[in-house]
C-alpha cells in the first residue's frame, strides 16, 4: 500500500486518456445543472472513471449536478491539441485541466471567465488549494482567469547540523553567516566525534548544477542565499530580474565559498562527490552540516546507516544562515500548479456558481476522501491517526490502491493538497536505535517553515546553449579550484566574458519568457 500511495501522491499535473467516462443525460425536471469536465487523470494506465461510481448519485442528489467527465490524453501535447482545437470551435467544456502555455493564449482569446468571484464561494476549498501565490499565477491585468493548485511538493530540503556535535564542543545554533563559519571551523578542527583523528569537517556539499541551480548547485544555496543570490534567476520583479551571476553579491557568496575551501572547513571530496557518495559521506560522519532533501535525511531506509554508525548521533533542523544584510534563505523554490478553468461559455450559462458549490464539496470531508481513496470501509478504513489504509476491510480486493479500483479515484488530483493525511503513508514514522522519533513528514514541515526564495515559474525559464552552460559551469569551478584568481577584476573580466560568450543573449530569452509568461510583474 505504501509504494503505491506514493506513486499516488506524487502524481504528476497531466495524466489521462482521451476517451470519455460518462455521458450525463439532461435532467428530466429541468432542475439539475449539467457540468461537463476534462480532467487530468492521475493514472492515466488505470483507465477512466467507471459508468457505476457513486460520485455520479451522490452530486446529483446533494448538489443538483448531472456530471460529464471526460480525461484529458496523457500527454502535455495532446492536451494542448484538444483544448486548443475546442477553443476554435467554441466548444470547451464547462471546467477543464489546462497547461500554462495553453492558458496564456485562451486568456487573450476571452475564452475564460474570471474566477475570482469562486475563491470566497468555496471557502474551505481555497483555504486548502489557493494561497496568493496559486490566485496571482492566473492572474492576468486585475483579474485570475484559472484555479491553480499545487502540484508536486515544494520546499522540501534544509539544513541540517549536528547537534551532538554542537553539544560536544560546546556551541550554540549558529545563526548569521559568520557564526557559520565558526561552527564550520570548530567542526573541522576540534575532533566533535571524539576519536582522535583529523576526520571531519564542518560542511558537506556536491555540485549539484541545474537548469534552475547554475554554477556550484543547489547544496550552496543556504550560502548563497545568506548573500540574496540563491538559484540560478531573480524573478522576484521587473526591476530585479536577471541572472543571479550578474548581481555583485553573487561574487560575495562565492568569496565565501572560497573561503570556506580555502580554511579546509568543506570536505574536500565536494568536488568529486556525487549524490550517493555525498549521502554515504554524512552517514559515515564526515561533516556537521549540510543541505539536505527531508526523507533522503529522515527515512528509516536513509538514515538507518547513519544510525548504525553512530547511535547517539543527531542531526536537527536549523535556520540558513542570515548574511551581511539580513538576507536568509535556504534556496528558491517553485510551485508547479495544475490549472482548471471555467469557460466563458459557462459563465455565459449561468454556471459559475454551481461550478463552485461542486469544487466546495469535492474538498469538504465527503468529496475529499471519496475522491482521494474511495468509499469509507469499502475502499478504506481510517487508521488511529485518520490516515486511509487497505487494513482490516472485508474484502481486501476492493482496497483503493488494487489495480481494478484505482479508476474510481482518477479525479483525486482534483483534491490533494499535500496534506499531512496524503503524506502520512508516503512518510511514516518510525524509531531510531535510542527511541528518538523518526519523520520524514515533520522533517519537511519544518523545512518548509523555513526561509525561502519564492521563484515561481523557474522551472520555465530557458536553459542556456551547451556553450554558454559549459562556459558557466567551467569558469565558476575554476575559482573555486585556485586555476582564476578570485578578486573584483577577475571576477568582472569573467562576467563580462560570459555575458559576450552567450550570458546575455541567455538572460535577454529569459526576460521575453518571463513576461510572456506572466512570472514577472
């Protein structure tokens, strides 16, 4: 059950197949609303939503709704080419997935009607699935023309440092970036695991570079962000946008770096390290601090290693460092959104309000669980904690996660919010060798309560050309490994090769993206 409530979960935006589940009839009293939905199926391989679900009685007994649901193809592309293709014909549904892109252009066309006057009409549903973020990424001029709510679970790293260690030595939490580099430097050179030997260091890293983390990677983003540079872009506004590389404390945040490699305070296997030799390196206890993902740190099977090893051990959740100007972050984040839109052809029909009363009650405790797992002590029971689990039902091949009953549950990514209850199974708590409480699930709310960089819309953004990357990436690492002189003129030199070499063209396709794209305003 576990694997698969992960799979679930972690469904993507858009999955589905094209052909329609349901044909609603016109209700013979003339009373009940028709609503017609393309939606995103969350396993499209499961196939559609059988003719018998029990959702179809109970919205038209509670709600006066003949529902027609109809899954959206598994690919982004086939969406687009169905969506696109019913906008010319004026004959878009009444509530449908979208993508962004998509989104955009049928706004321009009018063919969406403004939503804004829903959020306060489903209060429980917006408190759950739209914050300001999800209201102002369909926002277009002073009016949101889509529902956006979240995808993928966002903010899911942090630091993390010894405290053991920290207890060891005597020192406190470190807070600014100075008192970083303090701990760093009592860690490296004061023997914190007490055996004798010049064996551990005061930060853990690897280059762990990307589209959206440029340059030395997102496990230096507590750094960087310390300096108001973490990530690779800036699309915090018009007036601040660009390159991160470009914004002169970027090179503060690399003098820190330096710094830190310079003093012998960074494993120095950071350059040669990659994913598995930077997570067997923690477990076998090379540094005291570091950037890391919750459950690569806090899942029984992660950090059993760890525990092994050292059974006193302890790691805790801290606060990224605060720099010069106050500035803290433990790196930009994200949000991927799945957008569902009224049509104006609905709103023209009168059925806006209706649309509202069906989203309001697909996130009330009825909709949610039926929708998300299925019928309660058919398809689930609740467990002590009010998780679903397949455990002790009388037919145990009728359970939410059995092959012939995941169609029944193809709308559920129409109500997950990353809830503690749809975590719980993917994150379940455990116990370490000492009794010490074991969660990935509270790992991540603390980290996620934990300063950050809003950068909606990155994983949007253009990727540079292989040059341009490799000049990057190449130029950046020479700093860092002594080969360039790391001082204001060779760093300028270096900014100004790069924005010649491809860097400016790079940044000038990003600016026409964002704006495009509404990421920046």
């Amino acid at each position: 059950m576990k694997k698969v409530l992960k799979g679930i979960v972690a469904s993507a935006l858009v999955l589905a197949i094209a052909a329609p589940a349901f044909s609603a009839k016109k209700a013979k009293n003339g009373g009940d609303t028709d609503i017609e939905i393309w939606y995103g199926a969350a396993a499209s391989e499961a196939g559609p939503i059988p003719n018998d679900w029990v959702g179809y009685k109970i919205v038209k007994d509670k709600l006066g709704i003949n529902l027609k649901l109809t899954a959206l193809p598994s690919s982004e592309s086939d969406q687009e080419t169905k969506v696109n293709a019913a906008a010319a014909a004026n004959a878009l549904p009444d509530l449908f997935m979208v993508s962004n892109a998509v989104f955009q252009k049928l706004a321009a066309q009018k063919v969406l009607a403004p939503v804004d006057d829903m959020y306060k009409k489903m209060p429980n549903r917006t408190a759950k699935l739209y914050d300001k973020d999800s209201k102002s990424f369909t926002t277009i001029g002073k009016k949101s023309y889509g529902l956006a709510q979240p995808g993928s679970v966002p903010r899911n790293e942090g630091v993390l440092i010894r405290k053991d260690w920290l207890d060891k030595l005597g020192l406190k939490v470190p807070k600014t970036i100075d008192e970083y580099f303090t701990v760093m430097k009592a860690f490296t050179e004061k023997d914190p695991d007490g055996d004798g030997q010049n064996n551990t260091y005061g930060y853990g890293a690897y280059i762990e570079s990307s589209a959206t983390n440029e340059g030395l990677g997102r496990r230096f983003d507590p750094i960087f962000g310390a300096f108001g540079v973490p990530g690779t872009w800036n699309l915090a506004s018009k007036k601040t946008f660009g390159l991160n590389i470009n914004k002169p404390e970027f090179y503060d945040a690399m003098a820190f770096v330096k710094k830190m490699i310079d003093e012998g305070v960074i494993d120095p296997n950071w350059m040669a390290y990659k994913k598995d030799d930077f997570r067997a390196a923690w477990k076998q206890g090379r540094f005291g601090i570091m950037r890391e993902q919750n459950a690569a740190y806090a899942s029984q099977g992660n950090y059993t290693p760890f525990d092994n090893n050292f059974p006193d051990g302890e790691w805790i959740v801290i606060d990224p460092p605060v720099g010069p100007k106050g500035k803290s972050s433990c790196g930009t984040y994200s949000v991927s959104y799945r957008i569902y839109c009224v049509s104006a052809k609905a709103a023209k029909a009168k059925k806006t309000d209706k649309i509202a009363e069906l989203l309001e009650w697909m996130s009330s405790d009825e909709g949610y669980y039926l929708l998300g797992w299925g019928q309660k002590d058919v398809n689930y029971k609740l467990d002590a904690k009010g998780v679903p689990t397949t455990e002790g039902l009388a037919d145990p091949s009728k359970g939410f996660s059995e092959p012939t009953i995941i169609p029944y549950t193809q709308l559920r990514n129409m109500v997950y919010y990353n809830s503690d209850i749809e975590l719980a199974a993917r994150y379940p708590t455990w116990y370490s060798k000492k009794g010490k409480e074991m969660s990935a699930l509270k790992t991540l709310r603390e980290m996620q309560a934990k300063a950050w960089t809003a950068c909606i819309g990155m994983d949007k953004m253009p990727v540079p050309d292989a040059d341009t990357k490799r000049f990057y990436e190449q130029g950046v690492m020479e700093f860092m490994n002594g080969k360039r002189a790391l001082n204001q003129a060779e760093w300028k030199k270096f900014v100004a090769e790069f924005n010649s070499n491809g860097g400016k063209a790079w940044e000038d396709a990003g600016l026409k993206v964002a704006q495009e794209q509404r990421l920046i305003k």
